[in-house]
C-alpha cells in the first residue's frame, strides 16, 4: 500500500483496476443491490461520494462489453462468490450521465441532452449492423447519431418527444440485438434540475425529464432493472409522478449506507497500511462527520484521497463545488434563517423536522426545506432522530458536518460582501476603533449593493427588509473577527433581546452592542432620532447585563445605533 499510485479524480473503475491505484473495495454494492431486486433505485449521496465511480464498476460488473474480465474483480470481495463470478458480464447495459448537462437557459440544456443521447447511440452503432434493425429503424437511429446533415439545426430537427423516447427506443433495439432486457445505469440525474432552479426555465425541463423518465423507467418493457445516483431526491410530482416502480435510499436510509464513501475503519486500515495512524485525530476532525443511515464516522473520498497524495490539510471537497444555491438562499433567507446558521457556525445543533423530497419550487417557502437540502449536499449532519407523536413525523438534531465545512460557510458568508477586502476590513477596524464617519461613509457607499443581494424581492411584502440585511452583515462580523470576538445576535440580555453583542477574547479590545432600527417617520420623525432611541434602548433594556455579569467593566463596553431608512443608512454612538 505504501508505494501504491494514488490517482486523483480517476471515475473510471476499469481504468482505475488495471492501473494498480488506490482503490477501496466497494463491490459489495454490486450483491446488495442484486439482491435487492427493485426496479428502479435511486440513490442520494453528496458531490463526491464516489458515485460516478461505483455506477462505472457497475457496468464493468454487469456489462457483456466487460465479459471474462476477470482481471477487474480478481482480489475485491465480490469475487468470493461463485455465484456473482458467473453473473459478471452478462447482461446488455446502458450507461449514462447527466453531471455535463448544465445551462444557463432551457436551450443550452436541451442541446446538452442531446448531446449526451448522441454520444450514447454512438457508443451503441454495433447495432446498426446485422438484421435486427429495419432500414426505417436504422433511420430512426441514424437521427439521434452524429449523422444530422451539416446544414441543419440539429435541435430544431430532434423534438422534445423524440428526445423523450429516446431511451427507450435505443433500449428496444439492444433488446431484440441481445434478446435480453436492459439494465440501466443514470449518473447525476439532477445536476440539470439544480441548473434549472437557478436559472429560471424549471417548468420546461421538468415536463421534458418527467416525459424522458416515464418512457424509460416505467412504460419501458425492455428495462430489467434501472440504478440511477443524484445527490437531492426531487420531489415525486415534479419528475417522478408516473414511477410507481422506484425505490428512493436518501442520506437517512439504512440501505446502502456504506456503499459510498469511506468508513472509519477503512480510513483506519489506510493509515495504517502506510505507517501514518499517528495523523488519525486530525483527519477525523477535518474530514470526519457524514453519516448515512444509523452508520456514522463516514468521510469524504475527494478529501481523504488528496490528502494522501499530499500530505496537506485543506478544503478539498468544499472547493469543487461554488455552493451556488446554497449562497443564493442563505444569503436571501429569513433573519431567522441566519440566526440559525450564526448558531451552526458557533458549534451548536439545531432541532427540525425533515423532508428528504426536495421541492426546488418551495425552497424559500417550505419550513425545513432548506435543512433537508443541505442535509442532502452533506454540509449538515443529523445527529439524533426522535419520534414526535403529535405530528407523527421525525425531529432530528443536526450540525454542521465537520471543519472543512465550517471553514466553507465561511468562505461563502465572506462572499456576499463587496470584493474591495481592503474597504470592508478597514469598515471592521473604523467599528473597533469607533471611527463613525467611515462607518457611514462605507455603509452609505455599499448599501444599494448589499440590500439588494440580501433582499429575496419575491412579494412586495419582502422588499426592503433591512433584517435580512443587518443578519447577514453579524455573519460577515463573526467569519472575521471569530479570533477576537465572541459575536451573538437576538439573545436575551437583561430586559430584552439585543440585536449584537461582542464579547471580546481578550483584555485589549472594548465589548460591543449594536441596535438596528427601521426609520418609522411616525416613530422617530429623523432618522438621526431613530438612532437616538436604539441606543436608548440598549440602556433601558439594559443589554449590558450579560456583559458586566462576565466581568468586563462598563466602561469597556460600546453601543452603536444603527437606523436604515431605505438604502440610507446612519451610525451613531453612545456619545453622539
């Protein structure tokens, strides 16, 4: 083990096998899905997890194409059985995926499923020889091919129904070629439905896929069997309304739970093998923290195996993905919403209800939506799960998964701030110092910029709500100034609840409480009043308390009032 190649990004299971790399044994999948016997089963694991790479052992496993390859399985713990030695490569197999099929409008996507289909037909052109296909069949081939006349639109020419059908029609021609049914492997099935959601065109492809997948997996009698791998289970109505036939094991279901990533065991026998267990604690505050099913202690492949080929720790799995939709609705969530992540980044759990069928359409609306999302993506981790009679559904305890994706929702809380560093910082070194004029003349200068980004905007109601703004300006504060600060918001605090208090960690530095305050001209008549009475209010409410109960003295604890009127912004402090 200790010479072995360690090959980085390597998807490819036949290619990985006969080049002696790294790899750990994950073919009991091949006899637990056998045996299993579902229709079709689909199987949800964060980015990462060695998905693409199982479904790509798969093929090799079941695929004719793959028949006396021996070599491949020789030594892995499938091979043990002579029943599974005499099923490999047996079976005619369609493999595909959808992890490219990314666009920005509805146009850009349906041209990458073509191209995908395309490539699919051509990997399949041996059929077009022989008598198993009519000359009107092979024409019908010849349109999904790369055989579209040069001056024509290849997507104008190809209709959403054939690209419906498209599977189907391919699988009933290996059908009759073999005189066997198909079994069918789909990688990454909602990459484009993710894009879709994003980008605005999620009718269209839905009513597209949702056509695709009934004529492939359900009104299909030339399917034997279908694995299809994702990493959110989309909500039946949405795309899978029609399959009745379709078994779904998400993050929280027992089966399959140590089929994708590595287990603590696993990681421990590498180590091992190399001479390196003295690295365990670290690596498992770093990397450990999944948990699928009631198996827990599961670590990230991506991370683990760049790791040993480096030696180095970092955030390997949480940069291969920009965390687009998760920004997007953290960053446009609820005050509440960040309240909660400003408790998960602190290190403490939060108590939910789940719903592992993602409904995209409901995701800022949906209460637990967004948890079961992230619990999906593996940036959350469900740590105990309790029956609630009342409403007969479970209530699950979560955190975030580990330190590497602690240090991403930083990164990504960093992000919603303007991309001049140099401003902000010096807007967090004018707040420590009580430089007022900066205060204001960067919160005045950004504010368009930054209620904006803050601001969802969905209904009149939302417009404007300088809350959701000012929660995820305490995030901002917290990313930076964790080594120095102790920063909480919305707790209660002698007669009420302060907006943000900043302990300090050290005796150099002055304690902090800040008050928001929307302009109300029937309240405040100016919005220079309005800062008048947030600060009056820190001292009425004697916000102070928590502080002066720790032992910092009075006179080391600073009020800063801060009153929004619009995209207008003013500072003011206990001495204004």
């Amino acid at each position: 083990m200790t010479n072995t190649p360690i090959s980085i990004g390597t998807q490819d299971f036949e290619k990985l096998r006969t080049s002696a790399s790294f790899y750990i044994d994950k073919t009991d999948l091949i006899r637990e899905w056998w045996e299993r016997q579902d229709d079709v089963t689909l199987i949800t694991r964060p980015r990462r997890f060695g998905k693409t790479l199982n479904l790509s052992m798969m093929e090799c496993f079941f695929s004719k194409k793959y028949a006396g390859r021996d070599d491949l399985f020789e030594g892995l713990s499938i091979w043990k059985s002579q029943k599974y030695r005499e099923l490999q490569g047996t079976f005619p197999v369609l493999s595909l995926s959808f992890a490219a099929v990314k666009g920005t409008t509805y146009q850009n996507t349906k041209e990458a499923v073509i191209t995908v289909l395309r490539k699919l037909y051509e990997k399949h052109d041996y059929l077009l020889t022989g008598d198993a296909l009519s000359e009107s069949e092979k024409k019908t081939f010849h349109t999904l091919g790369q055989y579209i006349e040069p001056d024509k639109d290849p997507v104008r020419e190809i209709s959403d129904n054939t690209i419906a059908w498209a599977l189907n029609t391919l699988m009933s021609y290996m059908t009759r070629h073999f005189g066997q049914k198909v079994i069918v492997f789909l990688d990454e099935y909602d990459t484009p439905l993710q894009e879709a959601y994003i980008h605005g065109y999620w009718d269209e492809l839905t009513s597209l896929v949702r056509s695709m997948f009934n004529s492939t997996f359900k009104t299909n009698d030339h399917l034997y069997r279908a694995l299809m791998t994702g990493i959110t289970r989309v909500s039946k109505e949405s795309i899978f309304s029609d399959l009745n036939n379709l078994m779904v094991v998400t993050t929280t279901s027992e089966e399959y739970c140590s089929a994708f990533g590595f287990t603590e065991q696993e990681v421990m026998q590498t180590l091992d093998e190399q001479q390196r267990s003295y690295e365990m604690a670290d690596i498992r505050r770093w990397y450990d923290g999944f948990v699928f099913g009631s198996l827990d202690n599961i670590y990230n492949p991506w991370s683990i195996t760049m790791y040993l080929r480096t030696g180095e720790y970092g955030t390997y799995w949480a940069d291969t993905s920009s965390n687009a939709l998760v920004s997007e609705l953290m960053r446009t969530g609820t005050p509440k919403l960040k309240m909660q992540l400003e408790d998960l980044i602190a290190g403490k759990y939060l108590e939910t209800e789940l719903d592992e069928q993602v409904i995209f359409e409901q995701l800022k609306q949906k209460k637990g939506a967004i948890w079961s999302l992230l619990i999906a993506s593996g940036y959350l981790k469900p740590e105990l799960r309790t029956f609630n009679r009342e409403s007969g559904r479970f209530l699950y305890r979560i955190r975030l998964t580990n330190h590497e994706v602690a240090l991403m929702f930083r990164d990504m809380i960093a992000s919603w701030f303007p991309e001049d560093e140099t401003s902000y910082c010096n807007f967090q070194r004018a707040l420590l110092a009580g430089d007022l004029d900066y205060m204001n003349q960067y919160m005045n200068d950004v504010a368009e910029e930054m209620f904006g980004s803050f601001d969802t905007g969905r209904r009149p109601s939302e417009k404007k709500q300088p809350e959701r703004f000012y929660h995820g300006f305490v995030l901002g504060l917290i990313v930076d100034l964790s080594g120095r600060y102790h920063i909480r918001s919305n707790r209660e605090s002698g007669l009420g609840r302060y907006d943000v208090m900043m302990e300090p960690l050290n005796d150099a530095d002055d304690a902090i409480v800040i008050e928001f305050k929307v302009f109300s001209k029937q309240k405040d008549k100016t919005l220079k009043r309005a800062v008048e009475n947030a600060l009056k209010q820190i001292d009425t409410m004697k916000y102070d308390t928590e502080l002066l109960a720790r032992g910092i003295p009075k006179k080391r604890i600073r009020h800063y009032g801060f009153a929004f009127d619009g995209q207008t912004v003013l500072i003011g402090d206990g001495s204004s």
